[in-house]
C-alpha cells in the first residue's frame, strides 16, 4: 500500500486539557474543544476538523471539474454538519449543502452534487475504514 501523505501527521498534547498540536508538512494546527466542553476554543474540535477535511476536498474537486468544463462560476460554497445515532451499531449522518450563486443552471447543480460525492475524502468516509494502532 501507498501511503497518501508524503510526511506523517504527528499530534501531540501536554497538560492542558483538549489543547493538540497537529504538525503537518508545512507548519502546525492547534485542536481544542470548545470552553462548553471544558476546553478553551483555541483551535478547532475533532469533528470540526473532520468536516473542514471533507468540505476542502468537495470545493477542491468541483473547482477543477469547474475550470475543465469552463463554466463560469466564480465562488461557491458548501455547508456541512453531522447527526450520529445508535441503531444497533453507531451510524453517522453528514449533511452537505451545495451553494451556487443566481443563474447557474441546474442541470449544472445536479452534475455537480454527482461530481461532490466523488472527491477523494467522501469516498474515503464512504467505504470501509480500518485503523491500525500500535505503540512504539
């Protein structure tokens, strides 16, 4: 297997409650949980940054369906939150709303919902995940 990431991703936390250090190949992202969680919203929350992984990879991918069909859409927007609920195994929900300006056809809307669920990081949440931990 390949990995996807050129550098591994390494978060690191110290005795401040919820407050991570993500380092990523170029720099570093704070993560905390919001102060209603007892954290100090220094950053954003896990689920926070999960979802901001999915809506870069969406406006990501439509940007450059966009320029290759050369359509004139200068800015859009996507909007996502997420619902679990217990059946008997815990499922997810995550709603994701496309948002173009007046005047887009919507037969180019509807391509476009098409073209959202293929980005990279919806196929990934979408099949099976398998997480390997180990200590080292």
């Amino acid at each position: 297997m390949k990995k996807l990431l050129e550098n591994d991703i390494i978060g690191s936390i110290s005795t401040q409650l919820y407050r991570c250090t993500i380092q990523w190949r170029n720099g570093q992202l704070i993560m905390d949980e919001p102060e209603s969680l007892g954290g100090q919203d220094l950053g954003p929350d896990p689920y926070t940054t999960l979802l901001a992984s999915l809506a870069g990879c969406t406006l990501s991918t439509l940007r450059m369906y966009i320029d290759r069909k050369g359509w004139d859409i200068p800015v859009f927007a996507v909007t996502l939150n997420m619902e679990q609920e217990q059946t008997p195994e815990l499922v997810t929900h995550i709603s994701r709303t496309l948002t173009f300006p007046e005047g887009v056809d919507e037969a180019i809307q509807q391509r476009l919902l098409v073209i959202a669920e293929k980005c990279p990081v919806s196929k990934i949440l979408e099949n099976k995940i398998v997480i390997h931990t180990q200590n080292q």
